[in-house]
C-alpha cells in the first residue's frame, strides 16, 4: 500500500513522542483519563449520520436495532471482505483522501499500523469510554491502548483457537481425535487414505500462522520503549514452519485459497475434514458448508506435548473512529453499545458467532446453549477454556499489514514448490525491518 509523504511524517513524529511499546497485552496502556481534551469528544448538533465499514456478518442487523432506538444518531453500514483481503487497503486509501468513514472494523493486529499512520481518533477524551474500561476484558483493552494513555478503539471480540473436526469422518474410519501435533500428521496420513486432506494451510491468512506460533509461545515483534526488536524467525516460529512444511511435502493438506467458493467446497464436499481456527471459525463453516449440518464437533487444539495446555489467538477486532470524523463523541458512543450492551453482543454472537470482549458478554445465554450445527454440543465451553490458555503478552508490529503481505507471498511460492515456509520467513523478517527502517521507526538490528 501506498502512503503519502504526509501521512509517513504524521506516523514518524508520532512514534518520536509515542514508540508504541507492548502493542498487544503487554503491560503498558493507561485508561486515557486527562490524556486529551474533553472538547475534542464533545456532542455534536443536530442529527448525526455515521458511516460504518465492517465485514461481520448480520452486523448491520444490530445497527438497525440501534437506529430504531437513536433516531438521532443514525448509522449507514457498508460491508465489505475482511481486512487484510481489501477493506484496510481501502481505509488506507480513504484517509489519504480524506474521506475515511467515521467508523471501521480493524482487528487488533493492524491497529498499530493505522496508529504509526495517525489515521485514528484518541477517544480517550471521552468520558464513556474511559469509564467502560473494567468492563472488558483486561488484555483486549490493553490491545486497543497500544501501550500508551490513548484508546484508539473499542474492543469488540476475541479468538481463541480450537479444532473444528469432522466428528462423522472421523469416527467412520476409525481415527482418533488428535491430542497433539505428532497425532495431527498421523491423522493426516490416515485421512489422505481415505480421499481426504486433514486442513487446508492457508497461504493468504497470515493470521493463522501467527496464531499457530503464539500457542508454541513465540513472538514476532518487542517493543523495550526505545526500539522494536523484530523475530519471525525464532525457535517457535522454524518449529512451527517445518511442521507444516512436512505436511505440504507430503500432500498431506490442502492449499485452496482461503475464503473462497473453492474453500467453501472442500470444507462442504467433505473434501476437508479439520481446521485449527479461532471461535469465530464456527461461522465460517456453517455458512460456506452448510451441507455439513450436524456432522462437526469442536476439541481443543492440538499440543507440541501430551498434558500441555496452550491456545494461540487468532482475530479479534476493535471498531476504530477514524481520524477526521466530526462525530467523535457519537461514533464512540455507538462502538460502546455495539460492543458492551446484551442486544448487540447477543445478536453478534447468533448471526456471527462473535465471541465479546466483555466480562458480561461471555455470560451471554447465547454462550451457554448447545449449537445445532455442531450437533449439540456446547462448543462455547471449549472457547472458553482455550481463552484462558493464551498468552495475553504476544506482541504486535507496527507494519503487521505489510509483514503478513510479504509472509504471504513467500508462503505462496512456498505451496507451489518453490522454496519453504522457513525461507519465506527469512525473507519478511528482513523486508519487515527494513519497512520499519524506511519509516525511521527505531529497529534493533
């Protein structure tokens, strides 16, 4: 993506007061109280129109709930593919222009990109928001203070990682649910007999992989207040990339691209049998296998050792204000409700099985029932105890948007034969530090 010269300035001078230490759950990040002027989240007059982007499904279902009850805060909805598939490139393009919605889905891993940008609105100059903090859960509010005094969005969800399983294919041929890794790829072998491929690695959602790494307890990026030290090369990470090397070698998984109707097939046909993913996964396959009904069932994901328990995360979005909105205080007051009141959450989580970032929202009934696609059973339960098992401390870059391009197009290359996932590693890290470099953002060598 293209940035302008003035919006690399923005982001440099920025980062020259502010080095965006412990971007993701680490233990910086202050409430914001007195960090900015109250006048710059002031009411505005008259009736207020705001435009929304996200990409979560039946979202603007709960918007029009808040419209019949805000007819003077009014909220237009516009839809669109998730982030890193197009909407950021978008946001990006829109600020540049100046003409940037006044609200936008952008998941905790991009924020610090549109942060070091300065294409978001502090709301910590207001009152609400400030006094919602305790209602979230610690670690997803330290996600959207970047580690400083600001907010910089409301947290709207979680992702903790689980393993959606074909429990019919599974128990037909006789192959046990993986516990561990190690069992995964002899699953695998034994599902390919059968016709099939265990998962499908996705080469374009970086996220997955990254989340794959969290739960080994790896890192990609710190942050010591002073410089960013980046690492997508570390023991976790060549651990985790030759694992899944081994299974693409073997023809052992598939590589559909993900998000497609081809991807929809594979997971509907029965093609594919399994898919490490975050809670919000649950949606993704009912709704792009829908002839599956029933047939799935949810376990925990595999550990690297028998007894360990571990979770990465995977997702898990804010809803930012952009910068130049001139409905500050109205923008934020919906992004609170949509994320904090029982008649959003609950509709997300049925029409997007959204998992809140709320201490309140996980108590939702919605949260405790059985899920009928997933034969009954209360797969929510196992969401839950993988939440607990992540480490809230991974950190975040502030070019996760171009990182994960680059891993891509490595992990391209990679699925087709030429090179490894290592190599494609080895080469963001160095396209990752010189980014940072050209953006005079301060890099441990």
């Amino acid at each position: 993506m293209q940035h302008t010269k003035k919006a690399v300035v923005a982001g440099v001078a920025l980062l020259t007061a502010f080095t965006l230490a412990g971007c993701a759950g680490g233990n910086g990040g202050g409430s914001g109280d007195g960090a900015a002027d109250p006048a710059a989240c002031a009411p505005s007059d008259g009736k207020v129109t705001l435009d929304f982007t996200s990409w979560i499904p039946g979202i603007e279902d709960a918007a029009k709930m808040w419209n019949e009850e805000n007819p003077d805060i009014q909220v237009k909805v516009q839809t669109g593919p998730n982030g890193n598939s197009g909407t950021y490139a978008s946001f990006f393009s829109q600020l540049e222009a100046g003409n940037a919605p006044d609200l936008g889905q952008i998941e905790y891993d991009a924020l610090s990109s549109f942060r070091v940008q300065d294409g978001l609105e502090d709301l910590s100059a207001c009152k609400d928001v400030v006094a919602a903090k305790d209602e979230f859960i610690p670690w997803t509010w330290n996600q959207v203070t970047l580690g400083s005094d600001g907010v910089y969005g409301i947290p709207q969800d979680s992702g903790p990682m689980a393993l959606f399983y074909r429990s019919d294919l599974f128990k037909e041929n006789n192959i046990a649910v993986p516990t561990t890794w190690d069992e995964y790829k002899e699953a695998a072998k034994e599902v390919r007999k059968a016709g099939g491929y265990i998962t499908n690695f996705s080469t374009a959602d970086i996220n997955q992989f990254a989340g794959l790494v969290w739960q080994t307890g790896g890192d990609w990026f710190a942050n010591d207040g002073k410089e960013w030290k980046v690492n997508l090369t570390g023991d976790e990470s060549k651990k985790v990339a030759d694992y899944w090397q081994d299974l693409i070698d073997e023809d052992l998984v598939s590589t559909y691209p993900a998000w497609t109707e081809e991807w929809n097939n594979a997971y509907n046909s029965g093609k594919v049998w399994s898919w490490n993913s975050a809670v919000w996964g649950a949606n993704s396959i009912s709704s792009g296998a829908p002839d599956t009904a029933g047939k799935w069932s949810v376990a925990p994901s595999p550990q690297w050792a028998a007894g360990e328990k571990a979770s990465g995360n995977w997702g898990g979005s804010s809803v930012a204000v952009f910068k130049g909105t001139k409905h500050p205080y109205e923008a934020a007051k919906f992004a609170l409700w949509l994320n904090t009141s029982e008649e959003a959450l609950t509709a997300l989580n049925k029409s997007a099985n959204i998992y809140p970032a709320t201490t309140e929202g996980l108590k939702l009934p919605s949260l405790q029932e059985g899920v009928e696609f997933y034969g009954g059973q209360k797969i929510y339960d196992v969401f839950a105890q993988a939440a607990a098992e992540v480490n809230p401390d991974f950190v975040w870059g502030p070019t996760m948007t171009q990182t994960y391009a680059d891993v891509s197009d490595g992990f391209q290359k990679a699925a087709s034969g030429q090179g490894t996932l290592l190599e494609a590693l080895e080469s963001a890290q160095t396209k990752t530090v010189d980014a940072l470099k050209a953006q005079s953002i301060p890099v441990a060598e």
